[in-house]
C-alpha cells in the first residue's frame, strides 16, 4: 500500500478536498540542476490540485489525513495509460503496412490512429471499470486542533 499525507482543504457537498503535501526527490539528489526531471518540474512549477475523497469519515477543513492506494493500481493504471496507446500504435502501424506493403505515410497515419484509440479505449475502461480502483481511501484521520 502507497502512503501519503493530507491535508483537508475543504468540503464539497460529500467529497472532502485533500491537499497532498507534494514530495519531491529533485532538490536532494546530486543531479538536481542536470536531472531532466528537475527541470520539466521547475518548468511546470508547483501546481497543486486537490484530491477529492468521499466524506465518510466526517472530516473537516484542517484535518490531516493519511490516503492509500494499493501497489497493483499503479501496475493496472500503468498499463492503460501506457500499454494500450503503444500497442495500438504498433498494430494500427503493422495493419497498414500489412494491407499496403511499403506505404510510410499511410503506416504512420494508421498507427496515429491506432495510438488514438488505444488512448480512447484505456480513457473507457478506467472510468467504467476501474475508477474505485484507482481512488486512494482514507487510511488514518489526524484531527488537528482548530483555533
């Protein structure tokens, strides 16, 4: 299970909106001016975006929560997002040079469609049958006293 630590923000109807504390690796390493990494983060800036969590827990604005996601979530969502858009670039590029034989052009407009559709097919099924998957629940609730 993959830990990580809260905190609520506010409420939405019944959603509670966490903020992660965001832990970044790149101003620890020894890489940190050299590492790509470092640099698309420094690039993009520190954008943070709450997580909406379903309120079950009573939670209120302030409260540190610790959320969990399980190990194979990562794997499953790993493989939609990035396994079902390759291979359908590889078949979609394969089928047109298959039905074509030396076509570049067309080999790169079937695999484009391809990678679209795998991008699409993947979009489909983490929403219909994965999405509570895909939620971090609620480990540990830490109230913090209000003032």
């Amino acid at each position: 299970m993959v830990k990580e630590l809260g905190k609520v923000t506010g409420l939405d109807g019944n959603w509670a909106l966490v903020q992660m504390q965001r832990q970044s690796a790149c101003s620890h390493c020894e890489l940190s001016n050299g590492c790509g990494t470092g640099a698309i983060g420094r690039l993009l800036g520190h954008r943070r975006k709450p997580v909406k969590i379903k309120n079950e827990d009573q939670l209120e604005p302030g409260d540190s929560v610790v959320l969990g996601l399980p190990e194979g979530a990562f794997l499953k969502a790993s493989l939609l997002i990035y396994g079902l858009p390759l291979l359908g670039l590889m078949v979609g590029g394969m089928l047109a040079l298959w039905i074509t034989g030396e076509s570049e052009l067309l080999a790169f407009v079937f695999a484009a469609a391809g990678f679209v559709t795998g991008l699409q097919i993947s979009a489909l099924l983490a929403r219909r049958q994965y999405s509570d998957q895909f939620s971090p629940r609620i480990l540990q609730v830490r109230g913090e006293p209000k003032n």
